[in-house]
C-alpha cells in the first residue's frame, strides 16, 4: 500500500485548508451520512397496529391512456388483437433499492390509432429535409453484408441519419396531443423512405462547448409525452457486446438491442411482429412512461449541493474548476425538476496535499490498483470511503453541532458529491463505473450521496466536462432511474438499452461511455430533464408525500389511542383535519388520473400566477402539511391528561470493556418501546450511539435515544454504545412510549 500511496503524497503534509472548509466538509458529510437515512426512512408496518391503522403499500390506482399510432400503415383487427393480448394491463412501480412497491398501481387503456395518409406523408416528406447523406457505418453494413446481402453492393447503398429532435419537434407541432401517452410507431412505404437509415443528434458539452454526434438510434422521444420507434431504421448493435459479453455467464449478454430490437427487415411473420411491438410497448411504459425509482423520492424545498472536486494527478494540474463543472447550471436543471424547491450548489476545489492528514488516510484506504488487460486502474471503493468519512465527520463536530444539523434536517437536504480525478483510468466499484449514487452505511436503501472518479485526459481533452455527470448521478440520490434500468412482475429486474436513446441526462449514451456503440467518441450529452424525468419525479414525489401524511395519520391516531380517546370523543379540530387529509388524497388520486402531476409549465413561467391546487403534487403537499399539523395538535393534548405509569416486562444488561459500556435492552411485553433515558448520576456520558436511532442530550448527565419508525417490538432488543468518564458509575434507565410516556425504569 504504501508504493501506491507515494503515487498521490507528493510532499510533506501541510494544513493549507481553512478551518471553515474543514467544518464545511464535516458538516456536509454528517448532515448527509449520519443523518440523512433519519429523515428518509420510511416507516414499517408494525404488528401492534390494528388492521384499520395499518399504512397502505398501494395508496391507489390511477387510470392511465396509452395511444399506440402507427405512421404508414392501417392497424387491422388481427393486430390489435395480437398485440393487446401481449400487453401489460396494469404494474406497480418499485423503488429498486427496497424492491417494495412506491405506492400507486397503474391500470393501462391502450387505443390503437392509424395516422391519416396526409401525415404519414407530411411526416416522412419532412424527414428527408433533415437527413443527412453519410458513409454507412459498420454496424449497419455488417447486418447488410451477413443477412441482407440481396439489398447490394453496402459501398453503392444509400445511408442517410435523420435528426431526431427535428423529428420530435414535428410530430409535438403537427399531432394533436393530450394528456395522455402516445407511441408513434414509422413504417414509411419503400417510396417513402428510400434509404437505410438511423437517427441522430448533435450535442453541446456546456463546460466545453465541444460538440458530439449521436448516431445510430431507432427511436428517440423524452421532451415531450411521446417517444417514437422508427421499424424501418437500424438495426445497430448499443451497447457493444465487448462492454458486458466477456463473461457468458454475465445477464445483460442476453439484453444488448441487436438481440431483442429488430427492424421489419428481419421479421418473418405477423406473430413475430407482435411479440416485438408489444415487447417494445411494455418497456416503453414501464422504463418511460411510469418508471420505477433508484430510492424513494423525499421532499424538502431547501436543497444544497456541496461538491468536492478532489485533485489526485501527480501535477494537481486541475485548478481553475470553472471550465469543468458549472454550479449554476446544475441549479438551474435541479430547480427546474423538483417543485417550488430552491437549489444552491457550490464546488470547493481540493488538492489532496492540502488535505487534513486523518482525512487523507480515509481517502487512501478508499483506493484500491487493479491490473485489466495489461493496463492500471484505479477503482475508489464506496463502503469504505462512506464508512471512513464517517467515522472521520464524528470526530470533527461535537454533539451540539450534531443537534444543530438534526434540527435543520427538518427542512433542508444536504447532498454531497465527491468527485475524485486521477491520472490513470479511474472508475468506482467496478470497472466501467463512473460514478454512483451511493447508499447509506446504515441502510443501504437509503441514499447518502454522489461519488464519481474520472481521470485528467477525460477531464482536460475529451472536451467533456463534469456537470452533466454531477446532474446524473445525483438525480439517482433524488429518485430517478436511469432509462434502460426497470422492473416488471413478469421478469424483476431488467434492461433494455434501447430506450437509453432517451432525451434525459441519465442516459448511458454518453461520449465517453461509448455512447454510441462505436470504437470512438461519439454519444450525447443533455444537461437537462425532459418530461418523462419531471413526470416521474412529480409522481414520486406525491406518492412520498402521501405516505409520509397517512404515517403522520396513523401515528396520531396511536397517541390518540395512547391518550385514551374513542372516536365519538375526537375534538372537532382533530376530525376536521383528518376529514381534510383524506379530502386531499382523493384530489391526488383524481389528478393522478387525469395524468396532472404538477404544472411545471406555470411552475417555471414566473410571469403566471400559480393556482396551488391545480395537480396531484399540491394536494399531497397540502395533506402533508395538515398531516404534520394533527401530529403537533395530538401531541399538545398529552399535557392535559394524565395517565398511570404501566409496568412492563423489561429486562436490561450492561457489559463493561475497557473503554465502552455496551447496554442491551430487552423487550419481553406487547407494547413496542420507541425510547430509551440513559441517566449518569455520578460521571459524564461523553458519547452514545445507537444505530438507527435519534440521540437527545438533556445535560452531561442524561441522554435520549429514540425512533419515530423503528421501536423495540416483543421480544426484540435494542443494542446502545455509552462511553462515559465513570464506568462503573449508577446507571438509572427507564423505556419509553410513541408518546414520550414512561413504560418502566430501573438502576443497573
């Protein structure tokens, strides 16, 4: 380890960081580590939950229409018929992470639609004016040469690539669209589309403004509520089988597009075209229209990106970061995605030498060298390094600056993004992996924060920038899956790299990532969300907001419950919040069905006065509200009333080692404890934790731990690390209810 490190220690270890870039690192890494999974865990089913009050997985299901158009040619009976049975009439989307399902289920209409002659013909008239005539490349002539022979010499045949947003943009101006799905499926006439073809695109880098072509797409859609899926086009091999097939064992072998996505020229008869058309639909509708999520969704309005640009070259060569990466890009396209919501990001530039010396060894134990086809890599491992800052942000902020974070964690999220630059190929985890939206060391379904390793001659002279790759990978922290990535009951988990020819930036298509399936840069680069990501991000958003307002609900119905109350009994505040609640779910439910998510067209046009009922989003929004209201109102009724103390069946042992006392604390009766007071009377607790659980310091001597979501159930135990300045001094305990009640005490 030691010849690596001297690969990035180029001299003697000197503080040349402020402190207040020091306290800004901590404060970011605790506040998203150590705190975060807090705030977004979503609470279990509990068994001592009456039926009535259980939180619902599914909170309902919503009416979606699909338009399948077919563009020259007729949709006869046999079709609809052949393809319809091979449909999805409804699906649940998943948040990936938990394999548990968001909380809507979708029920499917399909309408099946034969465009008149005159657009057909408008349509394909329009696309020869924006193809360009270019040498055929070799995916497309090597299908020519090995299955198509009989179409000619490839040296004589006509290859055209026609502009795909050109062609998004006509179809948006010239089709009559509504809120409602549609997929356009080409099959031009011979006379009509006279040449093989694929679609294309130019893209801007915006930290270089180096241009990149995207050729070889068969479709393309994502700006608007459509995609279109040209049969005629291609076919193209994306990606490169040589990028996944060295290991026939590897299952993304059987899912690269020359395999499942053929053109009409290699389909043989009507049931085959049925199975690839509906093959087409089902992953349209499930990776486009209504995705699953990386992690769940969670909402706050204050966000704040902090990103650490972190040099590793031998020359710390990367000092002006302004040609890499672009802050107020980035918050721009976040503020445009998630509503109301105020973005700030800010890049703080570090040169590894200048690093605090404890901080650097967290960052080198991250490093591993690994040797691929005779060539050096670096991979930055994410477990330790998330589990290194850890540890190393603990030690850097006390327990008054950890409470001050829990309190602004109420409405603010904090996302961290480190960005490491090597001189070699870097990657992290595995080879091909240029960054990640990491999990949190506590719960891996949580997500903590952006990790990305990039090397200098991508960064200095490919001409692609950094921000697009920030945006990406931190959009995955937000929610957002990639467009290949999804779920459905028939198959789990699964990837269609097809629908990776998607206007978002969480595309793979990219320059650097082979983009475009050939031996050169060549890809796409969108620094920007299209509607697909708003619509996704809108839903997922809702449906968190829902469930975190029927959570509230029922944890106020438990303290009611707790405090003695019956229904006849409610104070009418109660019932009328609770009658509002449900009010709003209902006016969720209804704009989920008339596919309003959120008017992010009035959102962003600040000359427009918003109405803040107009969608779904705002009567969740409104339901969460209330729902956090009627959680304050019930637990300002438990000052007026007065109950016993009940005794339970608890049982608490302490060992002592030499530093640390380790507490268990046993629950052996039915009523789930969700505190513990720990109280010192002769010594100063200096430190406790406990995983998954809030902390409260009430003076030197006593200490809180506590859970909204995660209590101590029959016959369960809670494991609590105390470290004090008197080990063997009286240690007085006592458990607690939902509500803050004593349950029972003791001494150990």
């Amino acid at each position: 380890m030691e010849s690596a490190r001297s690969v990035f220690i180029s001299k003697p270890y000197s503080i040349a960081l402020s402190l207040s870039v020091v306290l800004k690192l901590a404060t970011t890494i605790a506040f998203s580590i150590l705190l975060i999974f807090t705030l977004l865990s979503v609470p279990v089913t509990q068994a001592y939950l009456s039926p009535e009050h259980e939180p619902k997985e599914i909170l309902f299901t919503s009416e979606m229409q699909i338009n399948l158009v077919v563009v020259g040619d007729e949709w006869s009976e046999e079709d609809e018929q052949g393809i319809s049975s091979r449909l999805l009439k409804s699906y649940k989307p998943m948040i990936l992470n938990e394999n548990t399902p968001i909380g809507v289920e979708y029920k499917y209409n399909y309408t099946f639609v034969s465009a008149p002659e005159f657009f057909a013909t408008q349509l394909y008239t329009f696309m020869k004016t924006v193809a360009i005539d270019v040498e055929m490349p070799e995916p497309v002539a090597r299908w020519v040469v090995s299955e198509h022979p009989e179409f000619g010499d490839v040296q004589q045949i006509a290859y055209r690539i026609i502009n795909a947003p050109e062609v998004e943009e006509f179809l948006s101006r010239s089709w009559p669209m509504e809120d409602e799905y549609t997929i356009f499926f080409f099959l031009p006439h011979e006379d009509e589309l006279n040449y093989l073809h694929t679609y294309g695109m130019l893209t801007t880098d915006p930290d270089t403004d180096a241009e990149f072509l995207q050729e070889g797409m068969m479709g393309f859609g994502g700006s608007y509520r459509f995609y279109f899926i040209d049969l005629t086009a291609g076919p193209w091999t994306y990606p490169p089988m040589s990028l996944f097939c060295e290991d026939a064992e590897n299952p993304l072998c059987d899912q690269v597009n020359h395999v499942k996505n053929k053109n009409i020229h290699d389909i043989s008869s009507a049931e085959e075209i049925y199975d690839v058309m509906s093959e087409y639909v089902n992953n349209a509708v499930t990776l486009l229209f209504t995705p699953s999520y990386v992690y769940s969704p969670f909402y706050r309005i204050n966000h704040e990106l902090s990103i650490f640009l972190i040099d590793f070259t031998a020359e710390r060569a990367l000092v002006n970061t302004d040609q890499y990466i672009n802050s107020e890009l980035i918050d721009e396209a976040f503020s445009n995605l998630i509503p109301y919501a105020e973005w700030t990001s800010n890049v703080i530039s570090l040169n590894f030498d200048d690093l605090p010396e404890d901080l650097q060894e967290t960052f080198l134990n991250s490093i591993e060298f690994r040797s691929i086809e005779g060539s050096e890599i670096i991979i930055v491992k994410s477990d330790e390094l998330i589990d290194g800052l850890d540890k190393w942000a603990l030690g850097e902020l006390t327990e008054e600056e950890l409470n001050e974070l829990r309190m602004e964690a109420e409405t603010r999220i904090f996302i961290p993004v480190f960005i490491f630059i090597f001189d070699s190929e870097a990657y992290v985890d595995e080879y091909g992996l240029g960054g990640i939206a990491a999990s949190s060391p506590v719960d891996p379904s949580i997500p903590c924060c952006t990790i990305i390793a990039s090397n200098k001659n991508d960064v200095l002279f490919t001409g692609q920038g950094l921000s697009v790759l920030t945006i990406h990978e931190t959009a995955h922290v937000l929610g957002l899956a990639h467009p290949h990535d999804g779920y459905r009951s028939d198959t789990g988990e699964f990837v269609d790299w097809f629908y990776d020819w998607s206007y978002t930036p969480l595309t793979y298509s990219a320059p650097t990532a082979n983009g475009c399936g050939l031996d050169e840069l060549c890809g796409m680069i969108i620094p920007d969300f299209g509607r697909f990501n708003f619509d996704a991000i809108d839903r997922g958003l809702a449906l968190s907001l829902l469930n975190e307002a029927q959570l509230n609900v029922y944890d106020a119905v438990l303290l009611l419950d707790d405090l003695g109350y019956d229904s006849p009994d409610l104070p009418s505040e109660i019932i009328s919040a609770l009658n509002s609640i449900e009010s709003d779910v209902q006016g969720a439910r209804q704009h989920f069905n008339s596919m309003n998510y959120f008017n992010y067209i009035t959102f962003r046009d600040t000359s427009n006065l918003m109405n803040p009922m107009d969608d779904a989003f705002d009567f969740a929004l409104r339901a969460f509200e209330t729902s956090e209201q009627l959680l304050r109102d019930v637990k300002s009724l438990e000052s007026t009333i007065t109950k016993p103390t009940p005794q339970l069946d608890i049982s608490v042992t302490i060992k002592q080692t030499e530093k640390l006392t380790l507490i268990s604390v046993q629950n052996n009766d039915e009523l789930p404890l969700f505190g513990v007071k720990l109280n010192l009377e002769d010594g100063l607790i200096k430190f406790v934790k406990t995983r998954g659980w809030d902390r409260d310091r009430i003076d030197q001597n006593t200490v809180i731990v506590s859970t909204d979501d995660r209590p101590i159930t029959a016959g369960k135990s809670l494991k609590i690390i105390l470290i004090s300045d008197n080990p063997n001094g009286s240690l007085e305990w006592s458990v607690l209810s939902k509500a803050g009640n004593e349950l029972g005490k003791g001494v150990s």
